[in-house]
C-alpha cells in the first residue's frame, strides 16, 4: 500500500469513528412505501421517531424501529462511557434505496401474461450528536481566528 493510499484510508477510519449507522438490506416492502415513514422522522429527535415509528401501523414503521434500535446500539458501543439521556441524538440522514426485485407473471384475459414486479429495497440510517456537532463547529471556528 502506497503511503498516499494509508493515510487516506486512515483518514476514512478516522471518519467512521464518529459516524453511528445501520443498514436494512433486501426488505420485502416497495421503497415507495417504505419512504414515506423515513420521510416523517428524517431530522427528528430519536426519542420522537422511536415513538412515531411505535405507534404507526404501516408495516414498514416495524423495521425502522428494529433498525433505529440498531442505530442507537452501534452508538452506545461506539461511545461507551456516554449517557444515552445527556446525548441529543437525532436522525442526520435515512436513505431508501430499491433493492432486487423479484418478477412473477400472473395471468391476463385472453390468454395472456402481464408481469408483476415484487420490490425490495435498502435502508441506511445514520445518527448523530447535536451537542457533539455543536462542539465540533465551535472548535472549528476557534482553530480559524
């Protein structure tokens, strides 16, 4: 490895120390479907979208929780002498990609096929500190002057 290619890469775990995500891959839901929760909780608080996500009754709401859960795991690993109550985490961003999409045919009148496509698709959700971004453009600032 090429020193030009080390630093980079360390400079990506660097990076990736601070990033908190989870990933949902191959869900069974249309992405259409599964976007319009990720759009209601997109840049709210983790306590508010945790809540939403509890009482909504759309079958994608289940599989966001399960994954903001992870989420909010993969930060309290990452920051383990941290209180999950001092932190003023939030969604920074929700991502909901198509996935593979599985073709069936079904029958039509007058003898023929029309196709029906099954859609999946991806999720990714990365979380963030406020107060710990907060912290990082203060410093940031300072460093300038």
């Amino acid at each position: 490895m090429s020193a030009s290619k080390k630093l980079a890469a360390d400079a990506r775990k660097e990076a990736n120390k601070t990033i908190y995500m989870a990933r949902l891959v191959d869900n069974p839901t249309s992405p259409r479907k599964t976007r319009i929760m990720a759009n209601v909780i997109r840049g709210k608080n983790v306590d508010y979208a945790m809540n939403v996500l509890k009482y909504s009754h759309r079958e994608s709401s289940e599989k966001l929780l399960k994954l903001l859960k992870s989420a909010i795991a993969n930060w309290q690993v990452k920051n383990e002498g941290a209180r999950l109550e001092n932190a003023d985490l939030y969604v920074k961003t929700i991502m909901v990609d198509g996935g593979r999409m599985l073709k069936r045919i079904r029958t039509a009148p007058q003898g023929r096929a029309n196709r029906i496509r099954k859609r999946s698709n991806h999720v990714t959700l990365i979380i963030a500190d406020r107060n710990a971004e907060n912290n990082n453009t203060t410093e940031n600032i300072k460093t300038e002057e």
